[in-house]
C-alpha cells in the first residue's frame, strides 16, 4: 500500500518543464510575427509554417517564369563557446541566419523564409529569448520570415548553460538567373566586400589561440575600441539587401559572372567552388588593410600566411566575379546602397581571374 501512496513521475522530473516551454513559446511568437510579410500565412498552433508562393503581382515578390527553390542550412559552430563564456546570446542567432541566407545569394537567390533548430539541456529564457531575438534581427535583415522553428529541451544532453543552433533557408531565382560561375573567364575582377569581422568561421583556431596566450574576453584593446570578446562575437555582415539590390535591378546579362561567400575555408577553399575548369583566382593581398584582429591572431598563433587565407575570411566576406566595364558601376551601386539600421557596404578591388586550374594564387 505505501507504494501505491507514492507520487508518479512526472515529465517534469525528468527535466522538460512544460510551463518554462509555454511561457518561452508565448515570447518567441510575439518577436517572430514581427517579420511577417503578407507572403506569411498564420495558423494557431500548427504544425507547420505556411508561405504563399502568390501575391497580387503573381509568383513571390516577382514575376518568375521558371521559378527555382534555393535551400541551404548551417550552424554557427564554436563560436557559440565564446557566447557562453561571456553570457552573451543576442548576437550569434543573427549569423545563424547569415551563414545561410549569404550561402545562397551565391545562386543568386532572393530570400524567402527562414527557419531555426535550438537544442538546449535545460530551457532559460534569459538564454534563449536574446538567441531567438537574434534570429529575428537576422531575417529582418535579409528581408525573409521566420516562420517555424524548434527549441529541444534534451536533459543530459547539453552542459549547463550550453546550447546548439542551427539554421534552415529557403529562396527563389529564375532558372535562366541561376549563378554557378560558369561565365567566369579570363580577364573578369574579383570584387570584395568588407566583412565585419570573422563572421562564424575559424573560431576553434581562434578560440586555440587566445587560450594559449591567456587573452582575457573581457580585456579592453584600444585598436577595437571595445573588449576582445566583443570583438570577437561581432555578428556576421548579411549582405541581402544589397547583394540582391544588385542582382534584381542591374539588368545587363553576365554583369555578376559569380558571387562566392567566403565562409568556412576562406578563400582558398571558397572562390574555386564557382570557378570553371581552366580558371584561377589571383588574389592581390595588398588591395586591402584586414581588420586589426587578424593580424593579432596571426602573431598571436604564429599563423603561416596561406593558412590565414585558407582559415579566415580576413576581412572580406564575400567575393562579385565581374567582366571589368561593370566592376565600378556594381561596386559604386553596393557602396551608395542604404537601409535602416544596415551597415555600409565597403568594395575593393581584390583580384582578376587567369587561366589555370581552378586554384588560388595569393599575390
């Protein structure tokens, strides 16, 4: 009998609180709504977010003929290590959505909706509402919905305090647009445009780094103007807007040959992915200054050269491979291109493409 009296176990005692979920659903909801256009179909409660493919000018935001589903996926990596170190999470949900969204401005996409996947041992909502608010921040900024997304809460699977993001898009490009760098040829420049920093990439190597100097996250440097930690966690550039700015009103055929995001592998790893068979990339290291970080990782870590460029974007996040009589006019149009509460987009001319074997020469 005294066992019969014994209070069964609840979900709860298992480490899944319900109420914590309910009350961080609630939360997320009000943020995630705020990137809704009217392409966004609301449900109560479903299983499933829902995007219309039709407006009142016809297909998406455009007139596609042959429309195209773009998908890519990605995480944030160990740069989230940096995030809990210093119990800072409203910045990492934005280069969740960054790495993905600017992987597929390399097909020549036009964002449409975003999706995230959090995993966490125990659900804190002064944890996950800054890290889903990132996320919000993030589409915004790349002009697509959040319209689903899941937050796991997997006891015993996660330290305390620790998470893991990942990240799920969706775009659209006209068949005849799609951009696989096939027009590439001898004689085309390489256009580069500034990153904000690391972006999400390099960060095991840089995290080695500051360990084995016994950098302090929250040491002041004067170059940065802010702590090292925040300069690390400075979020990923998402170059949507201007990027698609470009590819939507520059009309000429062949102006934008390639567009490489210069993401985990760098540029050595990167730019031959849209190059053809018999082209190289020669890359004039001098044409830019990269940001004072990298030069201190590199003497911090005593980094050969080529594997800075094969580790990090070292300050160019994204490369435009152009015929040369359309280079200046696309660089002045990215430069002059403005949007509320949107960084600047800085150009340089960084390289021209040779005949080769699909390889990077750094000059």
């Amino acid at each position: 009998m005294a066992d019969a009296r014994k209070k069964g176990m609840t979900y709860a005692d298992a480490g899944v609180n319900f109420a914590t979920h309910d009350k961080l659903v609630t939360e997320i909801f009000r943020r995630v709504r705020s990137t809704y256009g009217p392409r966004v179909l609301e449900v109560e409660d479903g299983f499933g977010g829902l995007f219309s493919l039709q407006n009142d000018k016809g297909l998406f935001s455009r007139n596609y003929r042959n429309p195209v589903l773009v998908a890519c996926t990605d995480g944030v990596g160990t740069k989230l290590k940096l995030a809990f170190e210093m119990g800072k999470h409203d910045t990492v949900g934005i280069d969740c959505v960054a790495m993905s969204i600017n992987d597929m401005l390399c097909m020549g996409a036009e964002p449409l909706f975003f999706l995230d996947y959090i995993a966490t041992g125990r659900k804190d909502l002064k944890v996950l509402l800054p890290l889903v608010s990132g996320v919000v921040e993030g589409c915004k900024q790349s002009g697509c919905a959040l319209i689903g997304g899941e937050t796991a809460e997997m006891p015993g699977f996660y330290p305390e305090g620790e998470y893991d993001i990942a990240g799920f898009g969706v775009g659209v490009v006209e068949r005849k647009a799609v951009l696989k760098g096939e027009g590439i040829k001898p004689g085309h420049v390489i256009l580069g445009l500034e990153s904000s920093g690391l972006h999400s990439n390099g960060f095991s190597l840089a995290r080695k780094i500051v360990k084995k100097k016994r950098w302090k996250l929250g040491a002041h440097i004067a170059e940065f103007g802010r702590t090292l930690g925040e300069e690390l966690l400075e979020p990923t550039m998402i170059y949507a807007r201007p990027v698609g700015a470009i590819l939507q009103g520059y009309r000429k055929p062949g102006a934008v040959a390639g567009i490489a995001n210069i993401t985990g592998g760098g540029f050595i790893d990167n730019i031959p992915r849209i190059l053809p068979p018999t082209c190289d990339a020669v890359i004039d290291t001098g044409a830019w200054k990269p940001p004072a970080l990298f030069d201190m990782l590199q003497r911090g870590g005593n980094v050969d050269r080529r594997e800075m460029y094969n580790v990090f974007n070292m300050g160019i996040g994204m490369v435009m491979v152009c015929p040369p009589r359309h280079v200046d006019a696309i660089a002045d149009r990215l430069e002059k291109f403005r949007h509320k509460g949107l960084p600047r987009v800085k150009t340089h001319v960084i390289g021209r493409i040779q005949t080769g074997e699909r390889k990077v020469v750094l000059a």
